[in-house]
C-alpha cells in the first residue's frame, strides 16, 4: 500500500536543543516528548495532567526524563512565566480540547482552550527572547470542507464547522496575525502552523477516536461499532506528522523565509474509510474481531477530507515513511506488548526504527 522510505529530518539537529512543548502529557505529545529525547533535546513541558486512564504519559514514565510542568494555557500569566525560565530555542504548541464531540457538548471551554490558548501562548513567544522557531499544531478540520474528492491546499478557505474544528481555523488566523504584526522581517523567530490527518499509533486512550474504539471493544471481546463507516479521513501513524513538525521547526531555524501555513498528511493510499481502517485492524488483530455499523444519532461529521502536501513535500523536503497497513501493525504490537515498562521499550524501538531506517 505504499513505499518505505527514509526521512530526510535531521534528528541530530534536536541534541542539546532547548525545546518547550505544550500539551506534552497527550498521546501526540508523549510519542513527541519520547521522539526529542531519543534525539537528544533538552525538554520542558507545559499541560494538565493526562486526561485518560490509563495514559501513554504515565506508561511510560515520561516525566521522569524531562521538565514536567502541570498547568493550564488559559493561566497566561502562568504559561509566560514558564517559557521566559525555560527560554527554549524551539516552541511547539500542541495542547488543546482535540475532541469534536467533547466540543459540542463542551464549546465555551473548547474555544478558551484552543483560541485564548493560542494567544496566550503567542504571547509567551512575544515576550521571551531568542526563540528561534515556533510551530502552532491544529488539524486537517480547519479547511471549509466542500466535499471536494481532492486535497485541500493551505491557501483554501479556513472555516471549520463544529466548535473543535472552528476554534482551530481561529487559532490559524490568530498564528497569521502574530506573525505578521509581530513577527516582521527584522524579527529572528520563524512563526508557522502545522495541520495534519486523523493520527493513529499505539497508546491512543482518547474516547470517540476510530483505534481506541477498536481495541477496547476487542479487548472486552464485544464486536467494533462504528459510527459512520463510509467516510474518508487521511489516517497516518503519529510518527509521520512529527516528523513534519520537526522537520519544520529545524527547516526554519535556519531559514526564516520558510515559515507559514503546513499539511502534513498520508497519500492517497492511506485516505481510507473508517470501514477499511477496521477491516485493516481486525485482520492484524485476528481472533475473530469484527465490526458493524450503528448510526448513534450523534453530531455533524465530514464524508469526505482530504490533504495536498505538496508544500511540505517540495519546500522542506518531507517524506512519508509507513503505509496505513504499516501503521496498524505497529499499533496492534504496542497494544500487545505487555506491561508498561514493555510499552516504554515498544514505543523507543519504533522511534528509533521510524528514524534509523
């Protein structure tokens, strides 16, 4: 279903690296956190304590390695405290409220976090001195989707329908208007965002996501439900959006000029329907597993989304690396692995396999 290929990132450039992370205790920020360790980094992070139990963060022990700070980015004047000690070199944002259903029942504090967030953390990097490359990660949900059947580039229309994804095309625009009314030509900080796919990979808990659903329905040995089987996400293994971040964050550390809006999303092969994903899954699984589908009257959701990443293929030289059926083996071995400590070893192996290779 696709080529194996070696990615052109530069994981050295990370060793010794001052790098500030919000939202570090999440499932993308702990295989983040995992990810600038192996590379070396000097890493504080910024978040509320994991919101799922079990968590990928407390698995694997990850405070242990690095500066954990347990806060809100609502509290700004707490967040500028924190980036102004730890004075990074490279800031990645990445907490936030990330599920579209907890935003519809939840939108106020959807949009605090994700809007007010943004501003307080830009505001963080406006006041700190010497931050070389800043990097805002939202999601493929910020575009107008028009059900088009092909990508969508990053000069379309922002306009995200429910609170989640609208609270991050804001979040886009907020980025945009920092950038430019703050961060000129004369300025040494590279201001970018990073929109990618639906992610995948092993120690997701998170509630309403298609994975997660899957394993605790196997694991409880109930049959797989699914909500709306026939739409079409670009599905990719955590890895592979970030390994574009990093490779954005290091491209325009060198070189301003690179800043700006991203994609980072699988290729066509991997654009796959929630019903082949689970076909996908189960298969690696075995024992029987098995879905159906079930309309549970729930919110608005797309058919059909779909990227162009061929910016980031041609401006920073970014390269995919697993196919879907690649993804969903290494999520089927995490979940397989054993104990927490066993986990801790799956998930450092498959960095540094991602990497190595």
């Amino acid at each position: 279903m696709g080529t194996l290929v070696k990615t052109v990132m530069n994981i050295e450039f990370y060793k010794d690296k001052k790098v500030f992370l919000t939202g570090h205790t999440g499932f993308k920020g702990t295989w983040l956190c995992r990810t600038l360790l192996y590379a070396g980094a000097d890493i504080t992070g910024y978040a509320l304590e994991p919101l799922t139990n079990p968590s990928l963060f407390m698995q694997t022990k990850t405070a242990a390695d690095i500066h954990s700070i347990t806060g809100d980015i609502r509290n700004r004047d707490m967040l500028i405290k924190a980036v102004r000690k730890a004075k990074p070199d490279i800031l990645l944002h990445l907490a936030a409220q990330p599920i579209v259903r907890v935003s519809y029942r939840e939108p106020a504090a959807t949009y605090e976090t994700n809007v007010m967030g943004t501003v307080n953390i830009l505001e963080a990097l406006r006041l700190t001195p010497n931050i070389r490359s800043f990097v805002n990660v939202t999601t493929d949900k910020v575009y107008e989707n028009k059900e088009w059947l092909w990508g969508y580039r990053e000069s379309e229309t922002l306009c995200g329908y429910d609170p989640y994804s609208n609270s991050k095309s804001c979040s886009e625009l907020i980025t945009a208007s920092y950038r430019n009314s703050f961060f000129g030509d004369n300025s040494t900080s590279a201001i970018s965002s990073a929109r990618s796919g639906n992610v995948i990979g092993g120690g997701d808990y998170a509630i309403d996501r298609i994975i997660p659903d899957c394993i605790r329905a196997v694991q409880t040995e109930k049959q797989i439900v699914l909500r709306n089987p026939h739409s079409i996400r670009p599905y990719q293994h955590v890895l592979e959006c970030l390994s574009g971040y990093l490779l954005l964050a290091e491209k325009q550390f060198h070189e301003k000029s690179l800043e700006g809006a991203y994609n980072f999303g699988p290729d066509d092969e991997s654009c796959v329907t929630t019903g082949q994903l689970a076909d996908l899954f189960c298969a690696v699984w075995g024992l029987g597993a098995s879905w159906d589908a079930e309309n549970d009257g729930g919110p608005h959701e797309a058919n059909y989304l779909k990227l162009d990443c061929s910016k980031a293929k041609a401006t920073l030289g970014w390269k995919l690396k697993w196919p879907i059926n690649t993804a969903v083996e290494k999520i089927v071995e995490f979940t397989q692995c054993g104990n927490d400590e066993k986990r801790r070893n799956c998930i450092d192996q498959q960095i540094r396999g991602y990497f190595d290779v």
